[in-house]
C-alpha cells in the first residue's frame, strides 16, 4: 500500500482542479489523483461539442499537459477504479485490488450516464456522451450513419442533435416531457430552441415514450415508440442525465442518497473525507438553501477551492452564483442563477433576432437569467442575480436599458 497525504478520486474537473488548488496555496504534501479513465484531465463539456464536430483535437481540450502535473508533483494513478473506502484505515481499494492510503480524501467521481432499461439498450450503437471513449465511438461510428435518434431533450441531447445536424445527418429528438429543456429553463426558451432545431431539419417529437431499441445483427437498427411506431436509425444517443458516482462513500457510511452530502466546506459526514463537484449534495444559497446537485464545471472548480483552502488551514465555505453554457448551431446560451421555482419569466428582447434573454424572478427578487447571443446581460445580470435585486418586469423587459442601471 502507498500513502498519500490528498488522494483525489476522480481525474475530471473538480479532480483536477482540487490538485491545482492545493498547490495554489502552497500545500507541499503528497497528492495522488486516481481515474477511472486512461487519459489526463480533460474539458468535458466539448465532447458533445467541439470535439464531437472534430473541431478541437484532444490534445486542446486537456485541462493542463502532462509536463504541468510532473512539475508540481502531482502523480496520475489512472485507469483505476476506486470500489471501496475504509474511512477507519483512512484507504481506498481499486477493482484491481490496489490499496492507497490518505490522509485526506477528495471524492470527485461525478456521475454515470443514466441509461435506459428498456429492451436493446445495451446494443452496438446505442451511446452515451460523458467520455472521450465515449464521443470517440460515435465519430468512428458515424461515416456509416445517416440517420440518429436522440433520446433526450436536455443540453446534452440538443448539442448531439446540432453537431449531427450539421453533419448532415437525419435526426429525430425525442423528449418524454411537453417541452425540450422543461427542468431547467422556462417555456420561452424551450419553444426557441425547438423552432431553431426544426429549421435545421431536426425532428423533434415531444411527449413521446420510447418502448425499446430493435436491433440487427446485435447492432441498433431503430427504436420503437411507446405507441408502436418505428423510428429507423444506425445510432441512438441517450441523454436523459447521469446517477452520481457515490456508492463506495455510501457503503463506508457517508450521509447522502442522491449524491453525498456535504458541508459549506465540502466535508462529508466521513472524518477527513471531502467530496466536490456533480456527486456532492449541497446546501445551496441560489436554490433558497435547497439541498441539490449542480452539474456544472463552475460549481466543480468552485467546490474545489475551498476544500484545497480548508486543507491547508484557510477559512473558506461555499457560496458561488452558478452559471452554465451552451452552444448550438450559431447560438450561445449563457445562464446564471438557477430559475427553479421562478413565478415570474420576463422576456427581455425579441427571439425573433436570435440575441434575446429570459430573466427569472420568485417573489419579486431576479433569480436567473438565460441570455441567447447577449452577452451583456448575462456579465451585468449577474449581480442582479448575487444580490437578489428587486427589479420591476416592465423594467427588465425594456432591452434598451441596460441591466448594470438597474
């Protein structure tokens, strides 16, 4: 067994950044970062992006190059899987039956794709998107593709739709709620990014339930609709959310259900164990105290900082404003805030423009803002959002005002 000062379970964003973090502070401990994958950090968010389209290479989406974690005594443990934690001998075991030891534990697994269970869900051609192994997949697969279906209608789902769109393939979305992004963004929104994928020949079938995956020859041949209609497709693309990586932590005894909780300094319920990022259940401020996931790069890095700071001796608690992006066909989406709960949603410019933004509010206070194309109003509409500022609709709805006045 080897001992390590930090172990960080999880080579992703909050991983790599909780290592960067601790070195920030002038920690000159021991750190070991164990990944389940083989690769070195990397930017998740382009591979149902960029990356996915072929515009950026891999090597452009690494978080930092292998010389940079050398150079800070950083050692990559990676394609190990952590299945078990000790919390009382203060060690991890991977799969392979490897043991390290801590001092301190950083959890940062994040989540698993959410698969489906239906009949077919585990043919040849059916993906998810969550790993570079993942995206590479499809790219390999998709010079023998013309026609995909999406199952989802969540970002993840609409930017896969896009890249595939603009590759010219046939798509077909399918979302099981009245709208496309219906958890996470009001109607508005949702009804504009329908209208834009429909005009880039996107079929988008909303309210639909999905009955199983047919097959040929063990590969994915089209899936078959809850009413019995056949949809033909070469691939399947399942967007429908990710289940967090916590088992390990709840089998030593860590509190949590939907992800591990945590404290304001990211401390689970386990002595010397953290945990950050899309696995850690929080109390968060902008969700009126709410204890939730965020699934976000920000909140990951966020997390990260302040367990780096608590480590090394420094005051530090979590309270970051969330913020999130998008980016399909020609638009940027920008949100800040989260609209969960909102009564009110004031549409501030015209959709019609393709530059316009949502801004909610709950009982008078702006909570979010999600800004198409208009960068401005998501930098000045988020100290509106840090502040809870009480703004009048028929303010924030005049665009020719602008929103650092308010």
């Amino acid at each position: 067994m080897q001992d390590y000062d930090v172990v960080i379970v999880g080579a992703g964003h909050g991983g790599a950044q909780a290592a960067i973090a601790l070195r920030q502070v002038k920690f000159d401990g021991t750190i070991a970062v164990i990944g389940d994958e083989p690769d070195l950090p990397y930017e998740r968010p382009p591979l149902s992006k960029e990356y996915l389209a072929g515009d950026k290479p891999f090597d452009r989406i690494l978080i930092r190059p292998a010389s940079f974690w050398q150079e800070r005594g950083v050692e990559m443990l990676l394609g190990r899987e952590v299945t078990a934690v000790d919390p009382a001998a203060h060690r991890v075991t991977t799969a392979g039956g490897e043991t390290f030891g801590y001092r301190h534990l950083i959890w940062a697994t994040g989540g698993a794709p959410r698969r489906l269970t239906c009949a077919g869900h585990d043919l040849a051609g059916v993906h998810t998107v969550r790993t570079r192994a993942d995206a590479d997949r499809m790219m390999w697969e998709l010079a023998r593709v013309e026609r995909a279906v999406v199952i989802g209608g969540g970002y993840i789902g609409l930017e896969a739709a896009a890249v595939l769109a603009k590759s010219g393939k046939q798509v077909v979305l399918l979302e099981a709620l009245s709208r496309v992004l219906a958890r996470v963004a009001g109607e508005p929104l949702s009804r504009f990014y329908e209208a834009e994928h429909r005009a880039h020949g996107v079929d988008v079938r909303l309210a639909v339930a999905v009955d199983c995956i047919l097959g040929e020859g063990g590969r994915a041949s089209g899936v078959r609709l809850a009413d019995g209609e056949i949809v033909p497709a070469e691939m399947v693309i399942v967007g429908i959310g990710i289940v967090p990586a916590v088992s390990p932590l709840l089998a030593a005894g860590a509190a949590g259900g939907n992800g591990v909780a945590v404290d304001a300094q990211c401390r689970t319920s386990l002595s010397d164990v953290s945990a950050i990022g899309d696995c850690a259940l929080h109390a968060n401020a902008f969700a009126d105290d709410a204890a939730i996931r965020l699934e976000s790069v920000q909140n990951a890095n966020d997390q990260a900082n302040v367990v780096a700071k608590t480590i090394a001796g420094q005051d530090a608690a979590y309270h970051a404003v969330p913020w999130f992006w998008s980016n399909q066909y020609d638009l940027k989406l920008q949100t800040v805030g989260l609209s969960a709960g909102y009564d009110t949603a004031v549409m501030r410019g015209d959709p019609a423009t393709r530059s316009f933004s949502l801004v909610y509010l709950k009982h008078g206070r702006v909570v979010a803002l999600d800004c198409v194309n208009a960068v401005k109003d998501y930098v000045q509409g988020r100290k509106l959002v840090e502040t809870g500022a009480v703004v009048a609709p028929e303010r924030l709805a005049d665009a020719s005002v602008p929103l650092k006045e308010m």
